[in-house]
C-alpha cells in the first residue's frame, strides 16, 4: 500500500548501491544531520552542498528516500519527514548511513 512505509521501516542502506552518487550523499548527509531537527533548514543546506558536488536534486533525494521508505519514489522528502516524524526519520536516515558505510 502507499502508506507501508509508515509503518514498516526499510531494510537500511537498500538500493543504495545503485547509484555512484552514494558515495558522495552519504558524507554530505552525515556533516548536516545536526540540522535535522529544523527540516527546512536541513533541506535547504543539503541541497546547496549537493549543487557545491555537482550531485543533482532528483538523484539526491532519491537516495534519501530509499533510507526513509525503502523505495526511490514518492512525496516530498519534507512529507515523508511530517509523516514519519523527525525521530523515526532520523534514525532510518542514521540507520542506513551506518549499514551503506559498513
């Protein structure tokens, strides 16, 4: 169903591995997870550090939606974060940072 990723967490770090970009987003996530807390500011500087990398938004946020729903495709990552909550968003996000990196 749509709303599945409510309530079932992604497998973390999947489908990750399919695009190069990866290896550049997950960094960039990392330095600015501090900001996650005020999601308009962390949208806005992550995409500044994606422009500064030549990373393009559609790419990046597809990785970032593979952490919080387990798919590519779907709302805005501010949407996803309303729905989840920033705690459960957070912790998919540190939860698939730390199973793409291992």
């Amino acid at each position: 169903t749509a709303l599945h990723f409510c309530f079932v967490a992604p497998t973390p770090g999947y489908g990750l591995d399919q695009f190069q970009e990866a290896s550049v987003i997950i960094p960039i996530l990392k330095e600015h997870l501090p900001l996650f807390e005020d999601t308009e500011t962390f949208l806005n500087t992550i995409k500044k550090a994606a422009q500064q990398k030549g990373i393009s938004f559609a790419t990046f946020f597809c990785c970032i939606r593979l952490l919080l729903m387990g798919t590519n495709k779907g709302p805005s990552i501010a949407q996803i974060i309303q729905i989840l909550g920033i705690e459960e968003s957070k912790k998919r996000i540190i939860e698939g940072i730390t199973s793409f990196s291992s």
